[in-house]
C-alpha cells in the first residue's frame, strides 16, 4: 500500500469514527434526557450511560491523535501505545453494540421517542466497532508486524515510533539491513559488481607474474624478416 493510499483509507476511517462517536454521544445524551423525562422512568439507561461514556472517552482519544500527537510529539510516540488503545476501543466498541441491540433490537417503538432513539444507537454502534477493528488490524499488518520482525517485539517497549497523521502507519518501517541486520535484497543485487580494487590487482599480479617466467634477462631476441624463422641457441641460465 502506498502513501497516498494510505492517506486515503487513514482519513476515511478516522473521519468515520469521529463522526459516529459523535452522534452516539449526542444520541445517548439524548435518551438519556428524553428517558428521564417519561415520566421518571430511568428503564436502561444505565447501558446506555455506557454508550455515552465510550464516546467520550473516544473524543478524548482522538484529541491525542489528531492534536497532542502531531502538534506537542512530533507524531512520534511508544507502538505499544497506541495498539492498546485501539485494541481497548475495538473491544469496549463492541460491549457497546452488544448492550444497545440486546436492549432495543426487539422493541416495536411506535412513537416512542426514547425507544426510537435507543433503536437508533444499534447500527452506529456497530459500525464504530467494526471501523476500530478495521484500523487495529491495519495497526498490526503495516507497524507492528513488520517492525517486530526486524528489530523483535521488545522494541515496541523501548523506542517511540513515528506515524503519520491518524497514527495507523506508521512514516518509515525499518528493513533489514539497518542497525547491523542483513539486507539479503542489497547483497543479490550486488552479485556480480566488483566493490573493491583486489580483483584488478590480482590479474596485474598474474600478468608480470607471466610476463617475468616467458622472459629472461638472458635471452636474446632476433628480428627476423618474415616468412624465416631464426633459432636462437639455448644458453643456460646463470
């Protein structure tokens, strides 16, 4: 996936989730209001009080990654982090779902403006469950795993990662071949290319090698005319 894509599906999928956080928080503010004022009947209100506090609570996580994170750490904070909080928020997401369908998925409101609103909070839950576990799956595909493979899973507790806006990918995975571990892609690709200068050495050394064992300083050489061969008389070496 490339940065533009990645771009692209980051602001799709935060975008998304702060817009339903949104309306399930004004939602369940709302149920919770209209609840209280029929006739002081308080029926549910408490799972519904759940809805309202994980929407909260995911406005304020958004808060750190759209502006503490880019603006006060430079995007750059502990992997570890952010994959528990994203795990923590797929999880509580889904509790959510879980207790506005149970409550409301049965009912027949008619003009019930409370149940109506109840029934309402069961898809927007749904789909900020499934978002967050769209983005944490994402999360572990494109950071987590591929830095675990190069440098282990310890570093995720001792060095900061940086990531681009959204804090899903992250801005640069290290490859093997940084910090002392082997690139075997830069080593095939090097097969065959010459790095230093030992091998041009080595057929100089052979050539006089060759040059100094096919001549002797003793030896004589004759031009010839051609066409006539000229013997030279062995003289032994001193």
């Amino acid at each position: 996936m490339n940065a533009s894509t990645q771009q692209l599906v980051t602001y799709g999928i935060r975008g998304a989730q702060l817009l339903f956080s949104f309306l399930l928080l004004a939602l369940s503010a709302a149920f919770i209001g209209d609840i209280h004022n029929f006739d002081g009947f308080h029926w549910n209100d408490g799972r519904v009080s759940f809805t309202l506090a994980i929407s909260i609570l995911t406005l304020i996580y958004f808060a750190f990654i759209g502006g503490a994170l880019p603006f006060s750490l430079a995007n750059t904070t502990y992997s570890v982090v952010i994959l528990v909080l994203e795990a923590w928020f797929t999880l509580v997401w889904l509790i959510s779902f879980a207790l506005v369908a149970d409550n409301f998925g049965s009912f027949s409101c008619f003009d019930v403006t409370w149940c109506k609103i109840g029934k309402s909070l069961i898809p927007f839950a749904l789909f900020n469950w499934l978002l967050f576990t769209a983005s944490l799956v994402l999360l572990i595909i494109f950071t987590i795993v591929p830095s675990t493979k190069v440098q282990g899973a310890s570093q995720h507790f001792k060095s900061k990662t940086t990531f681009n806006l959204g804090a899903i990918f992250a801005a640069t995975i290290p490859v093997k071949g940084e910090e002392g571990i082997a690139n075997p892609a830069a080593n095939e690709a090097n097969v065959g290319i010459n790095t230093s200068d030992d091998e041009p050495r080595e057929v100089k050394d052979q050539v006089t090698t060759t040059t100094s064992l096919d001549h002797h300083p003793n030896d004589v050489v004759l031009d010839a005319p051609v066409g006539e061969t000229t013997e030279v008389p062995s003289k032994p070496y001193p």
